[in-house]
C-alpha cells in the first residue's frame, strides 16, 4: 500500500481496505473499486490552504468528509456542516479527522433548503474564524422513481437541497468569500447519461451547471474567485447503493469498469480548492472513469 493511500485511509478511520470496509466505508457487497494513489494527489506536507477556511456541506460521512479531511490535510480549517441531529456523532467523527490533521473544526447543523439556515452556516463560520474561503457543497438529496410516481412532497425535497439550496449557498458564499476562494458544487455525472428514474434527481441537479455558469459570469476577474461542479459518476457509497438493487448495480458497474471510491474523487476538489487551479472557472468536470463520454 502507498504511504498516501495508508494516510488516507488512517484518515478516515481506517488502515486497511478490509478496516475500510469494517468502518462502513466501503461496500463488501459490491465489487470493490482498485484504488491508487493519483497523478493529482497532494502530499500532506504541502498545507498550500494553511490559514484558509472551508465550508463543506454535507460532510457527516462519505464524500463530504473525504473532502473535508482533505482540505485539512491541507491546512485550511472547516465548518463542518451536517444535516439532522440525528447524524452528529457522524459530524463529531468528520470533526476528529479534521483535526487529527492539525486544523481547526466548528459543526454546524441545518436544513440547507432553508435560505435561514444558510445564512446560519456563514454566520457561524464567521462567528468561528472571521473569513471563509472555499465552499464545497456536497449536500444533496436522492429520489429514485420513475416520473409518474414521484409525489410533491419528494420533488420538493431534493428540489430543495439540489436546486434552491445550492442557489443560495452560492448566492450567500459569493456575498461573503474572499479573494482567491473557491466555490465547488456536486453535482452528478447523469446530467450526461439520462437514465430512467433518476428524473427529480438528475434534473434538480442539473440547475447547479447554469448557475455555476451564470456566477462565474457575475465575479470580477481581478479577485481571482472561481466556481465549478464536478460531476461524479456512481461512487460506492450508500447514498449510491441504497436505492439499488444488485442486478442494476452490476449494470452500472459494468458501464463504468468500475465503481468509483471518495478517493477516485477528493484529488479533482483538493485540485479545484488549491491555488493551482486558478483558470479553472464556470467548469462542470465530468469525473467517472470514463463513464459517460461527454
Ligand atoms: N455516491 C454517488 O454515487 C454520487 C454520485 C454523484 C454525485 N453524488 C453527490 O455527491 C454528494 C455526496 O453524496 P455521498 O455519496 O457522499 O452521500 P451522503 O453522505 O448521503 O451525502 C449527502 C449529504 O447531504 C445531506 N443532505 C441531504 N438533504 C439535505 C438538506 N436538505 N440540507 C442539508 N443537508 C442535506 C445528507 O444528510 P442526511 O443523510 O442526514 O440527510 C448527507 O450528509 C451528493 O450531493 C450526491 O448527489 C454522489
């Protein structure tokens, strides 16, 4: 194993692929993803966001905490955002990462289709570390249903994270970034493989290309502020897994050669937060091995 791949996994409480699997973080259900140690992947001695502050949403498990440890690793300090109550231990456990990193962690709950509690978030995080420089919105929300049964009550929930939410994430993060931050959205890889059910999903997450777009427009070049999406492909989490039966997920994973694992993803957001990527602006980058071609 790679002394990346072994700092990696250590970070996210692990020391092994089975250790991995043991925590939860990977699937043994599925076939497992191979895993390297990217072209792109920093090494943690780099800290390049050292007195940098991220705000990740969605981050009590999974890919936002990948990111969120990552960034860490970097040395920024991060909010660490969870949705319910519910999960917090899974936060406090993103909290410990981070720090174990070296860098400052605050939690902060909260129903991100709420413009209120948005406003909330920034506050918090001002209230914590006077400045925020990188908002990674990973919260999203999943309804998997052909179109004729999706009811009211489904559409506006993922309508409300997927579309509003991140409509005044960005609207609130441009009103209070500094220069050189980041705005880096989540979004799905299905906003170029249309596939049945995923209608409500894929089309409220859609929205995030046009308004990354429209941001990207509306920033002075001169403070040196960039927003993307990333559009990731099926990644083995439950998120992915859970509204799958078996026989699709074989399907899915022989279209893409593989699942792909939060480390095939947390190198493209440790990118697009650094420095490095400077003239990487109003992008949506498709990450799926190949998945879809687009
Ligand atoms: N896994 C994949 O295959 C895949 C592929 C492409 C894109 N993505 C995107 O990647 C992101 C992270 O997914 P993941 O796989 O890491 O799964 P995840 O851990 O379940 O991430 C989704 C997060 O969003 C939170 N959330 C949902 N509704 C919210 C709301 N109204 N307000 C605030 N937070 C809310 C969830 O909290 P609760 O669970 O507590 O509700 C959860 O923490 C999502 O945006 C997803 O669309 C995933």
């Amino acid at each position: 194993m790679s002394q990346n791949r072994r700092q990696f996994l250590s970070a996210l409480g692990a020391t092994s692929v089975a250790g991995a699997i043991a925590t939860g973080q990977v699937n043994a259900q599925v076939p497992q993803p191979v895993r390297s140690t990217p072209a792109t992947a920093r090494k943690p001695t780099d800290r390049e966001l050292s007195g940098k502050v991220a705000i990740v949403t969605g981050a009590r498990n999974n890919l936002g905490r990948g990111f969120a440890v990552a960034l860490a690793r970097q040395g920024a300090n991060v909010v660490v955002h969870y949705h319910r109550e519910a999960t917090k231990n899974q936060a406090e456990e993103t909290a410990r990462l981070v720090r174990q990193q070296g860098a400052k962690a605050i939690l902060v709950p909260g129903d991100l289709s709420r413009v209120a509690n948005i406003k909330r978030l920034f506050d918090e995080t001002n209230t914590a570390f006077g400045r925020v420089d990188i908002v990674v919105h990973s919260a999203g929300s999943l309804v998997k249903k052909p179109m004729a049964e999706i009811t009211e009550a489904e559409y506006d929930r993922v309508a409300g994270i997927n579309s509003k939410g991140t409509f005044f994430i960005m609207q609130e993060a441009i009103r209070r970034i500094a220069d050189n931050g980041r705005i880096i959205n989540v979004g799905t890889s299905l906003l170029a493989s249309t596939i049945g059910n995923y209608s409500a999903y894929a089309g409220t997450k859609a929205a995030m290309e046009d308004f990354t777009r429209a941001l990207a427009r509306e920033i002075d070049w001169k403070r040196n502020i960039t927003v993307n999406t990333i559009a990731p492909g099926p990644v083995d989490t439950p998120f992915f897994r859970d509204p799958e039966s078996p026989e699709a997920i074989a399907a899915i994973t022989r279209l893409a050669g593989r699942l792909g694992s939060i480390e095939d993803i947390v190198p493209l957001v440790e990118f697009l937060a650094s420095p490095q990527s400077r003239w990487v602006n109003a992008q949506t980058i498709f990450i799926n091995g190949g998945y879809v071609t687009r």
